[in-house]
C-alpha cells in the first residue's frame, strides 16, 4: 500500500488497477472498473511553477511531458498520446541531454504554469453573503458573531456583497454609507437579470443599451455602479459590519400554526443575477446561511402549515412529495446560470429541521461548493468550519476560482464520466465512451470552485479488443493520461496545473497475478462508494445491497484461491483481503442505509464523499479505532467488543464524529483529578494522548468534525451523527439524535451483523473467513 501512497504524495491520484486490463473483456471481469480519483490542487512543495507557457502537441493538444519522446538533435519531441512530431520553438533552441526544461525532468510529472502579466490583470475574489433572518433571536445572534469574525479574515482585496431574506429579498447597498439603504424584492416569483439592471438603478442617469449581452464593466456598466453592492472589504468593513449589527429577526408576523415565511430560493436567484450582472466570468462565491425550510417562493420544499410534514425519504420513494421535482428543477437552472458566470454557491445550513439540502445538492455539487450541515449557529462544527475558509494556516482550503479540468489519454482509453463536484462542458470527442456515468460526454469539466482537497472520481472504459496481439504499439506497453487543470488561484492569477502518468498494459490469464500486484484497495473501496452512492440517487430500481454482494462474489470468484465444492480452502491475495471487509463496511454505512436520516443528511453524506480523497472516504467507509494503555503504544484495533477495557481509552474516527472513550478505570481516576496530582505526570500524559490526536484530525478535516468525550457506562446523552461504529436512537417529535445505548450492545450487535452478511455471501457460493 505505501507504493500506491507515495504515487499519491507526488501526482495526487490513486487508482483502482495501476496495471491495466488490456481488452473490454478483461476490464469486465475485474469488477471494479479502470479509474481513479484524483485530486488536482493536492499541496506538493516540490511541484515546480514554471513562469512560461505550456508547448502543446500541434495534434491532440496535450502537453510536453517526460514520457515525451525527444531528438535533441534535429529538435524535434514526439507526443506520447497520438505519436504526433511536433518542433521545438526557438526559446528550446539551447537543449539537450544535459540541459532539459523542467517539464522533461522524470521526477517532474506533475508542474504548474503560472500566468504572465500579458494575460490580463489580477482578479480578486468575490464574496456575496446571503443571510437568512428567519431564525430565533439567539440563532441569529450567534450567525451575527460569526459572520463579524469571517469579515475580519477577508482578503483587504476581495469584494463583498450582503443579502438578507426572509418573507422579502433585501439587496444592501454597502456603497452608500451615509445611511442603511437596500433594495427589496418579493419572495413569491423568481427574479431577472433584467429586473435587477432595471429596479436597481445600474444606468441611472444614461440610456441602457438596447441590444447586446449587458454585464460586468466591459459590457457597459459603470464601475461605480457595480461598486454600490460590491466593494472592497478594506474599504466597507465599517458599513458591513453596521449592517451585521443591525440585522433582525424578519419583522413579519408568524401564526402558532405556520411556519416562517421563507424565501431561500428567490434570494439565491436574486445573488446569481446579481453576479452574473457585476462580475460574469470572474472568481466569485455565494455564501448561504440558512436556518431553515423555504416555504415562500419558488424552490419551496413545504408549506407553511405546520401540520405538513417535510418530506422523508419514504415520501420521495412514493412520490408524495408534490414540492421536491419542482424545486431540484430550479436549482438545476440556478446551477447552469451559475456554471455559465463561473460563480459558485457554497450552503450553510444549520438547523433542527431540514432546510432543502437534498433540493439544493445539485446547484452545491455542480459549482464545486462547500456543504455545511450542522444543528446551530452557535455550533462549534459552524463556527470553526467557516473560520477555516479565510483564516490562514498549514491546513486553510486555499479557495480556487473558474476552473476547467481536462483529460488526455491513450486511444486504447476512453472516458466515461466524472463523478464529483464539477459539471460537464459537452466537449464530445473520440475520448468519450458511449457509456455515461456521472458527468459524461465529455473530455473537459467545469470546475466553478475547487480547493487544495477536491476531489473526483475517474471512471475509465476499456477500448474493445480481440485478444492481447492488439494492444496498442506504445513502448514497453504503456499507456498514458494527462490530466489539466486551469484554476484561478487563491492569490488571483491564473495557472495550469499538468500531471502525466504512465501505467503498464496487461492481458490474457497471465496477467491475473500483475493485475492483483497493482489492485488499490482503498482507492476501489472509495470509487465503489462513490457508483453506489450515484447509482442510487439515478437509478430508480436500483438494489444496492445485491449491487454490492453480487460485486464482491464476481471480483473473490475471479482472484480468489479455492478449490470446488470445498469453502474452507477458499484465500485472498493479502493485495485483496481487506476489500471485503470495506464493502461489509459500506453496506451498512449511511451512504447505503438511509433509515433514520433525513434527506438532507443523505444528500450532505453524499456531497462528502464525492469530494473527498482516499484516505477520508475510507474513514467514512470504515471508521478508524485506536486503542491507548499503559502496556502498549496508541495502536488500532478492530470495530469489537474486545477492544473495550477498564483500563483504556478508545479514540474513534468517522469522519463526520470525533468520539474519545475512557473506560471505567480511567474515568474514575479522572474524575478523582490523579492528572493533577504530584506523582501522575505519566497518568496525565495518557490522558491527553488521545485528546491531541483528536486535535489533530481536527485540525486538518473540513467541514470541522464534531468532539464528543464520553466514559464507559457513563449517563451522560451524547448528540453524534450517524456513524458506521454507533447505533443511534431518534423519535418521530424530536428532529435531533440521541445516543445513549451500552457499547456493549452495539458491539455484539454488529457481531451478529457480521454473522448474517457472512451468511448471506456463503448461501451465494462464496466462503469469506
């Protein structure tokens, strides 16, 4: 596994398979499907920004890489993807052998251009707060103090805008800051563009142009005008922060027998137009904090009376969910307005109830933006997590605008889609496959908002082959991607990102024991979770339990060792053996089981997952249990009862939850103060163990995990969301989820778990001990 971590550290990419089935056939019985998930901005020191541009084949365009083939003496480079010739420029005129370009250099297969001052000046950032005031006093008084904090971090060069919504829309004007002024729109019908250039006065005093796309300074807009709703954050800190103070309950009366009225829809039209108007094309992010369902306007998940309840997942399976159609429907045309200016929508949804994120997903996942879900606004899991969008540190998001992600490969390859967060352009080619998963027909992607953790999931499709004479005729059969990554950086300019790697071909039954050599099993269990995940969401008869069994029978029966009629001989290659345990894993994880989650914890579960790298999306997969005693060192240890011990402490990772777990020997010390006491320095180093690891996944994960500390066979209710380690206990009145059950009892419980999914796979003709 390290190999395949190294590969990871350099170029940012796992694969399933790093040896290649070499026909279709092949491809097919392997199971898991040729792809990888790869993460473009990944931080790597040592990749080289090299201040020119790229030289590109003349043919498929791909760019100049160290598989490269080079005659250094007529000056001539041969594209390792179409075997095009292409010439050298003369700025290349002085190499050779001994002085490469540092795109030739073999440990370089992953480089960045930076952009030159001919391409334009530098963009700044633009930040649009969209706020909901429909909230409880206390509610809103926590959103005030962290909205005052993250206006303190901003960028002095960033632009910032800020809307308020509840029964109406109010745009506020932060350049006129002699007094407050807004401009209001009714929450009941959808909003223009050319409402907003006619109700906001953009060509007072002057003739609006009568024909001609109209936005942003070059298409006719004054930059004083643009400069009203967004300035500087250097020079309307003092009225924004007036604003933040003075922000209220929405004044409008509310009966005991109704919900809110709430127009989340309409306000995020009105910031799309807006943006689309000021600032098309450049790098700019709607900020939506919301604290509950909309009920007014279009993209409304539920009425106002309180005696409708908002939608389950049992009402979506039968269709009674008359609002849901209809609203995914206008986020699916707010999303193509926002992937057209470049702009991306990031959700902050942070309430008891559900607030429309199962609706909302589509605009979210397509933009590239971040997804928060929490219970409060006082909530630390809100609270840190948007202080870790602008606050700078080791492990900040680096927030990149405008990207386009594209791919080049070998012509033996093609491309069936992308799943995770970016959207297709529709650039069908040879490179494209007929089948479609995800973000298909296409070889290039748009990548509205991307950070240093995004990730996607590649799905790969093997060209048809008659046998292995007919690989293709590369070197050493080899082939090739190149993966290309425009972005606009963080600082403003803008840069190409370009990895190249190289993977061996092989075919035919000699080939099985290279192909187990080069089986990821962490990275197939991540992609096996994203495709169940989007075949659930697309596919209406979908089973994912049988999906998953029949999957894991097909790959063992393939690569396992066993002989017929006889189970107990049956083994697994050690490259192998794991991945079963990873799907036992994911069937019962909430990517599969949705019972007692809402929808919108399921569509924030799924977001999650779809942009995350390897290594956290194992974790979501299977949560992560390290054991701290006196007798030994911090180790892992497995998801049992026997890990339990009085005189240990458990620390337990899911990704989402953060749990450390004294036994009953510990916490009485504890709770006695021995870490306080002369003599029990080592008692207190063991206790605070566990508390800096915590500290430290914390640290690097977003959005921030939520701590609980709990003792063995303590009293103590401890709110958790779902987890693949914990049961969890709800009730039909109380939107929240308690936890108060013996870990004892899960424990066996999963023991029986265990026995059935066992039962079930040898009952199909397999044997997994």
């Amino acid at each position: 596994m390290s190999e395949f971590l190294d590969l990871e550290a350099q170029d940012g990419i796992r694969m399933t398979w790093n040896v290649i089935p070499g026909t279709k056939q092949d491809a097919t019985n392997c199971v898991v499907p040729v792809s990888a998930i790869f993460t473009p901005l990944k931080p790597n020191p040592a990749i080289p920004v090299l201040p020119y541009a790229p030289l590109r084949c003349r043919m498929c365009r791909s760019i100049l890489n160290p598989f490269s083939i080079v005659d250094f003496v007529s000056k001539i480079w041969v594209c390792p993807f179409c075997f095009q010739r292409n010439h050298f420029p003369q700025h290349y005129s002085s190499i050779s052998e001994n002085n490469l370009p540092a795109e030739l250099f073999p440990q370089y297969t992953t480089v960045e251009y930076a952009s030159t001052a001919e391409t334009g000046p530098v963009a700044p950032p633009v930040f649009l707060f969209v706020v909901d005031t429909c909230m409880i006093e206390e509610e809103i008084g926590y959103l005030k103090s962290a909205l005052a904090q993250a206006i303190e971090l901003l960028p002095d060069q960033s632009l910032v805008g800020f809307i308020t919504f509840g029964t109406y829309v109010q745009v506020h004007e932060l350049g006129f800051g002699l007094l407050p002024k807004s401009y209001v729109f009714k929450g009941t019908k959808e909003v223009t563009k050319e409402q907003i250039l006619d109700q906001m006065s953009f060509f007072a005093g002057k003739t609006k142009p009568t024909t001609g796309v109209i936005a942003g300074a070059r298409d006719g807009l004054s930059t004083r005008s643009i400069a009203r709703f967004l300035l500087p954050a250097s020079e309307c800190e003092f009225v924004l922060n007036s604003v933040i103070e003075e922000l209220q309950k929405d004044p409008w009366p509310v009966p005991a027998d109704k919900r809110s009225s709430r127009c989340t829809g309409v306000a995020l039209s009105v910031a799309a137009c807006l943006l689309g108007v000021c600032v098309p094309g450049s790098g700019a992010r709607i900020m939506a904090f919301v604290g509950g369902p909309s009920t007014e306007g279009p993209g409304s998940i539920v009425s106002k009376s309180l005696s409708e309840p908002i939608r389950s997942h049992k009402d979506l399976d039968k269709g009674s969910a008359p609002l849901y159609n209809k609203a995914v429907k206008f986020y699916e045309d707010i999303s193509k307005q926002l992937v057209n200016q470049g702009h991306v929508l990031d959700l902050f949804a942070c309430a008891l109830d559900q607030v429309g994120v199962a609706e909302m997903k589509v605009a979210v996942e397509r933009t590239g933006g971040i997804v928060v879900l929490a219970e409060s606004f006082g909530h630390s899991v809100f609270k840190d997590s948007l202080r870790r969008i602008f606050q700078s540190s080791d492990n900040d998001l680096d927030l990149s605008f405008n990207g386009i992600f594209e791919i080049n490969c070998s012509k033996d390859v093609k491309i069936q889609g992308i799943i995770g967060p970016c959207t297709s352009l529709e650039k069908k080619g040879p490179l494209s496959s007929d089948t479609v998963i995800g973000q298909g027909n296409t070889s290039a992607w748009k990548m509205c908002g991307l950070d240093r953790k995004t990730s996607l999931c590649l799905i790969f499709d093997i060209a048809k082959k008659d046998g292995p004479e007919s690989i293709g005729q590369s070197v050493s059969n080899q082939l090739y991607f190149q993966f290309l990554t425009y972005y606009q950086h963080h600082e403003g300019q803008m840069r190409l990102r370009a990895t190249t790697l190289s993977r061996k071909w092989v075919a035919g039954s000699g080939g099985v024991q290279e192909l187990i050599a080069g089986f990821d099993q962490e990275a197939s269990a991540a992609v096996m979770a994203r495709l169940v995940s989007f075949k659930m969401e697309a596919e209406a008869d979908f089973d994912p339990i049988r999906w998953l069994d029949r999957a894991l029978i097909s790959l063992c029966s393939k690569f396992g060792d066993y002989h017929k009629e006889t189970p107990s001989s049956f083994s697994l290659s050690p490259r192998l053996s794991i991945f079963p345990q990873f799907m036992f894993n994911l069937r019962r994880s909430q990517f599969v089981q949705v019972f007692n989650n809402s929808p919108d914890e399921t569509a924030y579960f799924a977001m999650m997952l779809n942009r995350e790298s390897v290594a956290n999306a194992v974790v979501m997969i299977q949560p992560s249990l390290i054991s701290y005693s006196f007798q030994s060192g911090p180790e892992p240890v497995l998801l049992d009862v026997t890990a339990i011990a009085a005189d240990r402490i458990l620390l337990l990772d899911s990704y989402f939850t953060v749990v450390i777990f004294h036994g009953i020997t510990i916490a009485q010390w504890r709770k006695a103060g021995y870490q306080d006491q002369e003599g029990h320095e080592a008692f207190a180093q063991f206790l605070q163990a566990p508390q800096e690891e915590a500290d430290a996944i914390i640290k690097e994960r977003f959005p921030v995990p939520r701590l609980v500390v709990c003792d063995q066979y303590g009293s103590q209710v401890i709110t958790i969301l779902s987890c693949s380690f914990f049961c969890e206990f709800s009730t039909h009145y109380m939107p929240w989820k308690f936890l108060c059950i013996s870990v004892y009892g899960i424990a066996n419980f999963l023991l029986q778990m265990d026995k059935i999914y066992k039962f079930t796979l040898l009952s199909s003709g397999s044997n997994f001990s």
